[in-house]
C-alpha cells in the first residue's frame, strides 16, 4: 500500500514537472461603449470621462492594466469638431505630440504610416525612451474617434522581464496586431 501511494505521488510529482509553460496567457477583451477589441495579458480596469465642450460633448474611454511589468492602455476618444479633411491629419500631429512629451526625453522615435487597421488610417509608433524603457503605440482615426493602444516597459521591468523570458517586441506586436476598431 505504501509503495502504491508513493507512485502515485511519484507519478504526480514527474506529470506536474514535465508541464510546460506555453508562455503569457493572453485573452480578449472588446469594449462595445468605446469600439474597440483587443488581447491583452491582463484585465483592464475600465474610466470613463465625460466633459461637456461646444459643438458636443466629449468621451473618452480608457481601458489600463499591467502584467509583469508591462503596462497596456486603450483610449478612445470622440471628435470633438465634425470630421472633415484635415480631422486625421489633426489627430495624428496632437497625438504624435503628446507622445513624445509624455514620456520623458525620447532617444530614438520611429512612425510607420501609410497604413489601415480595419480600412481606417492608422500610425505604428515605436520609442525609445532616454531613461530607458520603451513605448510603442497605435493611433487609428475613423469618423467616430480616435483610437490609442499603447504599450510600454521602463528600464527597470525590462530587466524583469528579459529574467521571465518575455520579449517586449512580440508582445507588443501581438497586441498592437490584435486591435480592432469594432465599426459603429
């Protein structure tokens, strides 16, 4: 009985070692209010803001969460003005702006454009931050909104990271891969 028991715990033993990780357990997050659909490696802690503004009333919705050092943020905001020609062009430069103030000094910064996400234009942005750390982010427009997804690691967390055997640069093409402007 005891040799019994001690295989079973045995072959528990070897069955548990011999698992192994596939890797980050990523899942689907989709926002209806905002539009948006994306994976992520964590759940996102949904803050909506409202502010009364002439000619209508502006929304933002964001959606943040962190997992193992890695931050992930979605936003989506309403057009404040009626889309127009200039609309996208506008979003981008304030949007190309507040990237790279708000992070610090920026050492090296990267844009690819000329692109769609679901046939809407779009930008991939790819920075360098000087303290260390790193930000990549898509900005898409469409008649609606603008939609954010950003994603970023400081120095320190890279450090982390890299000890986890995660690489910031899949991760963050899985995720920005994944957006979807879900079409109002």
């Amino acid at each position: 009985m005891r040799t019994g028991l001690l295989l079973i715990i045995l072959f528990g033993f070897v069955s548990g070692c011999s698992q192994t990780e596939t890797g980050p357990k990523w899942s689907d997050f989709e926002s209806k209010d905002g539009g948006i659909r994306a994976s992520l490696l964590c759940t996102p802690k949904e803050r909506i803001k409202s502010f009364q503004d002439q000619p209508r009333p502006i929304h933002i919705y964001s959606y943040e969460c962190e997992s193992n050092g890695i931050r992930f943020l979605l936003s989506v905001k309403n057009h404040q003005n009626d889309f127009n020609a200039k609309t996208i062009d506008e979003s981008f430069g304030s949007n190309e702006f507040l990237l790279k103030s708000m992070f610090g000094e920026v050492e090296k910064f990267s844009a690819r454009k000329d692109f769609t996400t679901n046939g809407f234009a779009s930008r991939d942005y790819d920075m360098e931050l000087k303290a260390g750390g790193k930000v990549r982010a898509l900005i898409v427009v469409n008649e609606f909104a603008t939609y954010e997804a950003l994603i970023g690691v400081t120095q320190d967390n890279l450090e982390i990271i890299v000890q986890k055997k995660l690489d910031f640069k899949s991760i963050s093409d899985k995720f920005i891969g994944s957006v979807e402007i879900l079409k109002k």
